[in-house]
C-alpha cells in the first residue's frame, strides 16, 4: 500500500496533534517511541513517518511575518513547478482566502512551500485545504482563520468570511 506524507501528517493531526498542542510544541515526543511504533502498525512506512516529521520540523521553524490583507494588491505569479502540482481550482482557493482574509501573503507562501514539500505529483482541493489547516493550526494569532477553516472542510463551496 502507497502513502504518502500527507497519510501520515492527516493520521497524526487527527489524532494527536489538534488535541494536545503541548504535543506540538514537543516535537521530540512525536518522533520517538509508541507513536512512532503505532504508526507503523498503522501501516506507513518508516521512510514516510520520518518525511512527516521533517515536514512538520520545516512548518514550525517557518513563521511568515505577518502582512496585511491587500484587496486589489499585486498578483501571484506561480513558477512553472506549482502550476503543475496547484490546479486551478487550488490556485482560486488560495486566492479566496487571501481576499477574505484567512490567509496573509505570507502565510499563503507557507502553504505553497509547504504543499510542494509534499511530494505528490499533483495536489486536489481536499489535500490543499488540510494544508492550510495544519499551517494555520501552526499559526500564532491565528486561532480565528483556523476555526473558519474548520467549518469549510467538508462544505462544497466555502462560505465568506464574516
């Protein structure tokens, strides 16, 4: 069975890191002992499970200045290497949500960054916005952009932010 990175970080937000944000902070704890050993009997791979834990490393030591919402401002222009791996509908959803506010500039290039670490050969919406909700998990001040975030995971069409 093939899994990805993004299988390990879903099984890990899922059940420990949205719970325990002490466990967030205690990176160590998540590398090492019955966690490590519960994932491979979850069936990732220990090559995965390590990718995972590089990936969450290079998510907490990234933290973008925070820069103002800029409607109208200037526009992205994704390198060639993106394009293939954002789809359109990706790119639109990251346009949303730096025009209403969720995400800063900077935070959308975490998520950028942070999706091209993936290593997928393409990214669908689904895959997307748990990035997002993981980076804005991550997040200091961002407590507001990931609850909204929360409730437009399983919603067909995302609603404005308020």
């Amino acid at each position: 069975m093939k899994e990805s990175i993004l299988d390990v970080l879903l099984y890990l937000f899922e059940h420990y890191l949205a719970d325990d944000a002490d466990l967030v902070r205690d990176r160590d704890a998540l590398k090492s002992g019955p966690l490590f050993d519960e994932l491979g009997q979850a069936g990732f791979s220990p090559a995965e499970i390590n990718k995972a834990f590089e990936w969450l490393d290079a998510l907490a030591t990234q933290r973008p200045a925070a820069s103002p919402a800029r409607i109208g401002g200037p526009t992205r222009v994704y390198a060639d290497a993106e394009l293939d791996r954002l789809d359109l509908e990706c790119r639109g959803f990251l346009m949303f949500l730096e025009q209403h506010g969720v995400l800063d500039a900077g935070q959308r290039e975490l998520v950028v960054d942070r999706a091209m670490a993936l290593e997928q050969d393409e990214m669908d919406l689904d895959d997307l916005k748990w990035v997002v909700l993981m980076v804005l998990f991550n997040q200091p001040g961002s407590e507001a952009a990931y609850a909204w975030m929360e409730t437009q995971m399983f919603a067909d069409e995302p609603e404005p932010v308020h």
